[in-house]
C-alpha cells in the first residue's frame, strides 16, 4: 500500500509539474501566435496586396519625365494597386516636374504615395506633394522649391521682376492645387516654393462635437483679426526658410492688415498680400510677362474663411515661417504639421505600411539611362563637335570613308535622345542635311563663297540649335525657360563650331602626322619628295587655283578619288572626277574647287589636249 501510495504521489507531482511547463510554453507563445492571426490594421483606401515602387533618384529632366510615366504605365498595367515614388533629388527642369505631378494627378491607381528618402528638394518637393500621401525616411527633408533660370548668363533666381511673374505662377498653382485636392495646409506649401510668406500656426479652441481641433497656418493681417491688439509673436520660427536671413519690413503695414475675403471657392488665396501681383485676377495688373495660372485654379479650397467673428475661437500655438526663403521641412517637421503620415525606412516597412502581399521595384532601363547621358549639353556639344570636324575631313579628302562613318554616328547620337522620347520632328535633320548639301555645291559645283554657302551654314547652324534644344521651348520661345534653352543651345552649339574649328586648323596642318588619321592617308613613300601646296596653302589668298585650269600633269599618288598631282614640279591637292586613277596618270585639270584642283587622264590615244577650261 505504501509503495503504491508512493506510486500516485509521484504520478499526481509528475502530471502537475507537466501541466505547468504546458501551460507557460502556452503563455509565453501566445502572444507569437496573436500576432501571427491577427493582420496590421491598414486604412481601406491604402491597402493594397501589389505594389510598385518607382524610384527618382537623380535631377530631373524630360528623360526623368519619360522614363517616370513609362515606368507608371508598366506597373499600372501589371496589376499594380499601389504606387511609391521613392525620391531623392535636389529637383530639376520645371516642365518636366510639372509633367510628373500631371501623370501622378491623372493615374487610374490613386493611391500613390512619395516615399522622401531621404532628400525631395525643389522639383521632387512639388511632385511629393502631387501624391495622395507622403512617408518619410529617419533623415528627410522636404522644401526650397523657388524657381531658378540657369542660362548663360550664370543662374537668375525669380524672386522679382517679369521673371518672377513668369516663373513662380505655374509652380505656385500646381502646389496649390495639390494642397486642395490631397489636404495638405494652403498657405505653408506657397511657403515652399517663394520667399515673403510669414506664417503663425494656430488651433481651434472648442472644435464641433466629435472633432478634432482644426489647425492651419495665418498670415500677419488674419493673425491681427484674430487676436485684436495683441502683438505678433517673432523670434525663431519652427520652419527655417532656405536662407537664414531675417525678415526686415517684408509687406508694408497698410497691406498686412487688410484681410480680403475670396469671392469664390476657387480663388487663388494668397499667403501674403506680396504675392497678389501673382495673379493678374487679384492684382488687376497684367503685362506681357503675367501668367494665368493662378486664374485658372479648379480645385475647391477647403480652407476655412477666416473672419473678424471668429475672434476668441483660436489660439496661438507657435510662430511658424519668417519668410526669409523658401522653407525646407525635416522629418520631424513634416510629421508635425500633416504632411507626412509616417516614418518608413524599408521596403519591410513599406510593405506593412499597405499590408502588401508582394512590392516591386522598377528601376530606370539601360536605354533610359543612355538616352539620359547623351542629353547632357555638354556631351552633345562634343558630339556635334565631332560631327563636324568628321565632316570637314571628308570634304577636304573624299573616298576616306571612315569621316563620313564617324560624322553620321555623331549626328544620330545628337538626334537619339530627342527621336527616343518623341520629341522631335524630321525637320532638324532635313535642315542639317540640306545645309550640308548647299555647302557641297559650294565647294565642288560652284566655287567661291556665295548664296549657297552662306544658305547651308544658315541652314547647319540651325538645325544643329533646334536639334539641341528643348523640345518644350518651341521654334520661337516665349516663356522664360524656353529663351532660356534656345540661348543655351545658340552658345552651345556656337562652341562646338569654335572647337571643331580648331580641329580642323590641326588636321589641316597635321593630317598626315596624327596617329590613326595617317593611316587613312598617303604614305611617304607614295609621295615625291616635291615641294607641295597643300591645304593650307591651296586655301589662302596667294594661291590662284583656277590658273591651273587646263594645265597637264602627272599624278604623284593614287586618285581614290583624292590625292596629289606633279604640276610643272609642284605637288597640288587633287580630286580625280573620273574614278580611280593610278600613279605615274597624265592628267588634266579641268577645274578647281576652293581647295583643289579636279583633273581627268589624258587620253594617249587622242594627244590632242582639251581647251582651257575657265570657272
């Protein structure tokens, strides 16, 4: 009995203490398990099982443009539900941002989100801002989107004058326009584009039942309605504009404390009365220069109008902008205010952000990035350099081949970037060929120096300008970023014609000397040792070619269908005008080009030698 007694004794301690260990294993998973079942609580209209992320992360341009609306379309097209635009860039060409925010704004899949990670200044603050929604990296910054014209001339900021009236307006409507349509604060995103906005953030006291506090940004004539005869408060302001110079007697007293109200929903609402000549509408000024932009505003501002009534209902929370420059917003900053939702590091994190199934990235092409290269102004100055000077030396030495090669790859890759993104006609390319042509009736039909060349040069200078610039500008520009690039493309390409000058100075002077180009040329040893008139010589003023014309003499090298002829002792550059003509060939110059003479072989047969021949 004893034993047995034991026996239950030590079977009730061994079921107790498993009975433990079970049930903590249970208490310390559950929470594993909890987690495992129970999904992340995501907004109905964020969620989203597939979604594309479509990264900015260089200046923009109209390739960026191109390659952003390519990339929208593929995702769109493959079922995506939602689109990230992971941004990185200090900005760029305004209509090439404007286009983004257009094609954001425009999308069939309207949830789309700018992912700042961490850096979205100027052009990829506006295009954040044309998304439904805006998450932040830990480093984010968020602002100085003031327009700046950068042309020959160095970089112009518009910040006054007809530039400014030109420049800010279009950029000014399209933040505007986004505030409207995805909630952002009205007055602190035209804080982020122009300088002069002095802003208070304020809240509402007693907001309706069930709501929550309202809070906005106010300029100095509402903050003065508003709170009657209490000073405004100053000192440093929770943004910090792009320059950290203070803000001295910005708006004049007589218009800072009048307050307008708006006539209409959409009415363009000024942050501060220094931005009134803005729009023609409200200034009642217009000039050559004014833009309608602000006019022409169809989105309904949900901005409260603030009255004299509503004294007493609000209060002071913090001074918020001094208007010394364009604001740039951190992280911290961007969440405070409502612009961002929230903080996301990683692509895990954006994945629970839309409590996704599966997210995607879709990265630029290697043609896009080629397209991107061959853009650059200066690598297309080169190339049209290279064009050039390639084409020179197939004229002065027809039958090389090689030049006339190397002048067309140039020229296609001068035309690539333009014909890939469809921004360009067949025009330059007729203009440039017709130019070409013209000059070659100068120089071998009608020698001298006339309307023919003078039409192709007009002709070359052009279509190499109009193939250079952008194609937003127009044949004949009348916004400021369109003179902008014309003028950058008339110096541009004036450039290029100087380097290639000097190019052809040196082979000129050291064509049969330069390495590579003397192999497409003569040997020494097919040459006498003759005094010679080269081009050089041929192409100055002590050196009358057309007195050679119906002179004989015996060609020194191959005619292929250019090379040298002994006449009377002296070696002439030559073009044979009958095909290939050995050495050692009796031959006649029948007449001259600018440069050289042409000549025929002699007939043996018949010695009796043409007429002289006059050009």
């Amino acid at each position: 009995m004893m034993r047995n007694a034991q026996r239950i004794e030590r079977g009730e301690i061994v079921s107790c203490l498993l009975a433990c260990v079970l049930g903590l294993l249970s208490v310390l998973t559950a929470p594993t398990a909890l987690a495992q079942v129970t999904p992340v609580a995501v907004a109905a209209n964020r969620q989203a099982d597939r979604v594309a992320i479509i990264p900015i992360h260089e200046p923009i341009d109209r390739v960026t443009a191109f390659s952003v609306k390519r990339r929208m379309a593929l995702a769109i097209e493959g079922g995506a539900q939602a689109l990230v635009f992971d941004i990185n860039t200090p900005g760029g060409e305004v209509p090439a941002v404007l286009e983004i925010c257009a094609a954001i704004k425009g999308s069939s899949v309207p949830n789309t989100v700018a992912w700042i990670n961490p850096e979205a200044y100027s052009g990829g603050a506006i295009i954040a801002l044309a998304c439904r929604e805006i998450v932040v990296a830990n480093e984010a910054r968020m602002g100085d989107a003031l327009p700046v014209l950068i042309g020959p001339g160095g970089v112009d900021v518009a910040t006054q004058g007809e530039l400014r009236k030109k420049q800010v307006p279009p950029v000014l409507a399209e933040v505007v326009d986004s505030a409207r349509t995805r909630g952002w604060d009205e007055f602190i995103v035209q804080a982020i584009v122009i300088d002069k906005v002095e802003l208070w953030w304020i809240e509402e006291i007693a907001p309706e039942t069930g709501q929550q506090p309202r809070m906005l940004a106010i300029n100095e004539a509402e903050f003065r309605m508003l709170f009657p005869g209490q000073e405004p408060p100053r000192g440093s302001p929770a943004i910090v504009g792009a320059s950290a110079a203070g803000l001295s007697g910005l708006v004049p007293d007589s218009e800072s404390n009048s307050v307008e109200t708006p006539t209409g929903d959409t009415e363009f609402r000024p942050a501060t009365p220094a931005l009134r000549d803005l729009s023609p509408q409200l200034s009642g000024e217009t000039s050559a220069a004014s833009s309608q932009d602000l006019d022409m505003l169809a989105s309904i501002s949900e901005r409260p109008v603030l009255t004299s009534d509503d004294a007493g209902k609000w209060r002071v929370v913090r001074y918020l902008t001094n208007g010394s420059g364009p604001i740039v917003m951190s992280k911290n900053e961007m969440l405070t205010y409502k612009f961002a939702t929230r903080n996301i590091n990683s692509e895990d994190n954006l994945k629970a952000y839309f409590g996704a199934k599966e997210v995607i990235r879709i990265n630029t092409t290697v043609s896009e990035r080629i397209v991107k290269v061959l853009s650059n102004m200066w690598v297309r100055m080169i190339l049209i350099a290279v064009f050039l000077l390639a084409l020179f030396i197939e004229m002065v030495s027809p039958g090389l081949i090689v030049p006339s090669v190397v002048a067309c790859i140039a020229l296609l890759l001068v035309m690539a970037p333009a014909w890939m993104l469809g921004l360009a006609g067949w025009w330059e390319l007729i203009a440039i060929a017709s130019g070409i042509l013209l000059i070659l009736i100068e120089i071998f039909i009608v020698p001298g120096f006339g309307v023919f060349g003078i039409s192709g040069l007009v002709l070359l200078f052009g279509g190499l300008v109009m193939a250079f610039v952008s194609a937003s500008s127009g044949v004949f520009p009348s916004t400021p970023a369109g003179q902008t690039d014309l003028s950058r493309a008339v110096v541009m390409v004036a450039l290029a014609m100087a380097t290639a000058g000097g190019g052809m100075f040196v082979v000129v002077k050291y064509f049969g000397s330069l390495p590579v180009l003397n192999r497409l040329t003569l040997r020494p040893d097919q040459v006498e040792s003759n005094t010679g008139i080269g081009l050089v010589e041929a192409m100055g003023e002590s050196t009358d070619l057309a007195l050679l014309v119906g002179t004989s003499g015996v060609t020194a090298t191959p005619l292929r269908p250019s090379g040298k002829v002994d006449i009377e002792g002296t070696l002439y550059d030559a073009l044979s005008g009958s095909g290939y003509i050995d050495p050692k060939t009796p031959v006649l110059v029948t007449r001259v080009t600018t440069w050289q003479v042409v000549v025929e072989p002699i007939n043996n047969d018949n010695p009796d030698t043409p007429a002289r021949e006059e050009t």
